[in-house]
C-alpha cells in the first residue's frame, strides 16, 4: 500500500472542495504542491472503453471549467485536459510576498493570496538539485518537509522550513551557487541492516529445516534398520 502524505491529504481536500462547488481558486490551493495539469479520462480501458465510453462524473467537468485558474487545453472523446495556471514549479525561486505566505499555513490563505515563482531550479533526482547561481531570497521546494533537506549555497547549509503548511522552504542570507541535498538519518541505515539481517536468519533457517527434516529422517531409518538386524541377530 503506497505511503501517503499530508501533502496528498492536501490535493484531495482541494478536489473536494471543487467538486462540492465550494470554491472557484483550487488552483491556489494547488499552487505549492506543483501541480500544473488536472487529467480527466473519459476512456480508462477498464470500465469505460472506446466502444462503451462512459461520462464523466455529474458536475466534474462543470466544477472544474468554473475555476477560475483552470484553462481547458484540450479536449478530445478520450480525455479532458485542464491547466492549473496559478502553480509554482517544483522547485523555483519565490518572489518576497509569496515567501512571507509560505510562513503561514490553512487554505484561506492561500485562497486569498497570488502566488508567484521568481525562477524554476533543475531538479538531480527526487529531492536534490542542480547547483545554480541564486541570490538572497526565498527557494520552495514541493516536497514534504524532512529534517535531512538542506540547501548547500557558498558552503554555508541552510535548513529547510516547513512552507505552506507541509511543503519545504529555504531562506538564503546569501546569494552564490546553490544546491539542495538531502541527509539520510543514520537511524534509516541501521534499519535498513536490521531488516537485511532478519532477512538473512529467515533464509538460513528455511535451508537449516529442510536439512533437519533429512536429519530426523535418516535418523528414523537408521533406528529401524538397526531394530531390524538385531532381531535377525536373535
């Protein structure tokens, strides 16, 4: 079963806020987790097929033309597409009044803020980036906060600050060349051994059963034959 997240907690509350009609700005509740595009499949292959499509949920479509940051890019009998066009790239530089929005967490007021990303960073993986030339300011990154995210930039490391409620943020004194890293606790090492270890005794003790069972066996065939040449004997 997948590991969720209060940041997936966040994108269902948003959808649910949508398709209940209870606000036009899901996109600035989006905004922070990334999202860009909102994927409505009529034609799943499964249930609804090319030759028995069948519609989209009552009021989805409705609910989602009504937002006011959602635009329809594409629309086609298998699928509708919408673009989110108040979302943040995963990991960007923020302007100064979205920064200070970052500091606060709830959906009202993300509902009654716009948020802006000054640059887009590259990404190196799930967490890390490319090291880039940044200067003083605010770096968001859409990903859960953890204790092991830090920003490298000149050699000083900057930890990260939970943003938005549940995403990351670093606040840079300085400007230089930046790069975000991310510091496994030794704690998952030591799991992690522990586990491979467990794993270990699990597979001897499968291959020391089977040769015990032979053992007991030969055993009991060594009893009877003996039991048997001593009445011979007799």
């Amino acid at each position: 079963m997948p590991i969720s997240s209060s940041l997936d907690e966040s994108v269902s509350s948003a959808f649910s806020a949508v398709i209940a009609d209870q606000t036009v700005r899901a996109g600035r509740l989006l905004a922070p987790l990334a999202i860009r595009y909102i994927v409505v499949p009529i034609v799943d292959g499964g249930a609804s097929t090319v030759e028995r499509p069948l519609p989209a949920p009552d009021g989805l479509l409705a609910s989602l033309s009504a937002q006011l940051d959602f635009r329809r890019v594409y629309t086609a009998n298998d699928l509708v597409i919408f673009e989110n066009v108040a979302y943040i790239p995963s990991l960007a530089v923020i302007d100064e009044n979205t920064s200070l929005v970052s500091e606060q967490a709830g959906s009202e007021v993300l509902l009654s803020s716009q948020l802006a990303s000054v640059a887009p960073l590259a990404r190196s993986g799930d967490v890390e980036s490319v090291p880039s030339q940044i200067g003083v300011g605010t770096v968001h990154a859409a990903v859960p906060f953890d204790d092991g995210l830090a920003l490298d930039i000149q050699g000083v490391k900057v930890k990260a600050r939970v943003a938005f409620g549940g995403t990351s943020a670093f606040d840079l004194p300085i400007e230089g060349v930046a790069r975000i890293t991310f510091d496994t606790p030794l704690l998952h090492f030591v799991l992690v051994a522990f586990q491979a270890l467990l794993w270990a005794v699990v597979v001897i003790a499968l291959f020391d059963l089977g040769r015990f069972k032979r053992r007991i066996a030969s055993t009991r065939l060594g009893e009877i034959v003996f039991h048997e040449e001593t009445e011979d004997q007799k």
